[in-house]
C-alpha cells in the first residue's frame, strides 16, 4: 500500500505539483530531520539537512527509483549522506580555524619593545634636527613632498617656483638629509681598512 502512494506521490513530483512537495515533507520530513539530528547533533543543522534534501528531491525527483526502495529509505539515506556531510565539514571548518589561531600565534609581536621605541625615538630627533638644518626653501619642498603628500610638480605650482627648481631643491634637500642621517662608520671596520 505504501508503496503505491510512493509511487502517486513521486509521479506528482516528476510533474512538478507543489503540493506532492508538501505531501512528502508532511509524510517524511520528521524522519528525515530525525536522522540528521541523530549525525549531527544540531537542531538547526539538522533543518538545513532536511531543506536541502527536499529542495533536491524537488529539483531532481527522477533521482528517486521506486525499484530499488521506497521513498522513506531513499529519503533517509539521503538524509543521513547530506549530514555526514555536514559534520565532515564542521570538522574541517574546525581543523581549519586550530590550524589558523596556530599560525597567528606564530607571528612575532610587530610592536616595537622598549629598546627599537628609544632607537626610533632617537631616529625621529635626529631626522627633525637635520630637518631644522636645511634651507627654508629646501625644508619647504620636504615638507610639502613628505608631510603633505604633494609631489613635486604640485609642490612647485603651491610655491610658485618653476618645476625644475622644486625637483633640484628636493634632491639636494634628500642627499642632504641623507649624508646627516647616515650611520657613522664603525672605528673597529676604519681600523681592519
């Protein structure tokens, strides 16, 4: 007898009577969320199981063959292959979030501790310094090209000097700079010379 209303029922499918849809979720749902609920252990990934079990055997109704089952057991061996699914995929979702809170462990602290803060500290007064050394008109280019973002072109036009001009003064401005912030050589490098 059941298997005759298996039958009706997934020809209605095949046909596409949204109704038959309602009929097997009626029928079979319970099962099928009970089967995924027992794998899972999750209510609500027990109601994704069963909505994508019957979303597919509304997509795909010829999936089903009456031969070799009825619709209960293929619609519970579904269920129970989708929620297998499932937790295989938690556990990679798991394996995958251990294996990155290791890997972020595994990151050295980018802060500088205190000795780099007494060294970049250092650094920034002697960049200041040679900074206050410089040319008014050089320091202007530095100023507009670095601390306001200006390039020189644009530097030149707010200074109203020829473009030619601002890039020579920021040049010599940068070597400059460059020749008092350099590291002093080692005595001990001076003496193997």
């Amino acid at each position: 007898m059941q298997r005759l209303a298996d039958a009706e029922l997934h020809r209605r499918l095949v046909y596409g009577e949204e109704s038959a849809l309602a009929e097997a979720f009626g029928a079979y749902g319970g099962l099928v969320q009970a089967v995924a609920m027992r794998v899972t252990g999750s209510r609500a990934a027990a109601d994704d199981v069963a909505q994508e079990v019957f979303a597919q055997l509304w997509s795909r109704p010829y999936a089903f063959d009456a031969r070799r089952g009825s619709l209960r057991t293929w619609l519970s061996l579904l269920a129970h292959r989708r929620a297998v699914d499932w937790v295989r995929g938690e556990a990679r979702h798991r394996k995958d979030a251990r294996a990155d809170d290791l890997a972020l462990h595994g990151i050295p602290d980018a802060s500088p501790g205190p000795a780099e803060s007494v060294v970049d500290r250092e650094r920034s007064l002697q960049l200041h310094t040679a900074l206050a050394e410089l040319p008014q008109p050089q320091r202007d280019v530095v100023h507009l090209a670095y601390f306001a973002g200006r390039t020189y072109r644009q530097a030149a036009v707010e200074l109203g000097i020829p473009e030619g001009t601002a890039k020579t003064r920021l040049r010599t401005a940068l070597r400059s700079l460059a020749e008092t912030l350099a590291d002093p050589p080692d005595p001990a490098w001076e003496e193997r010379a």
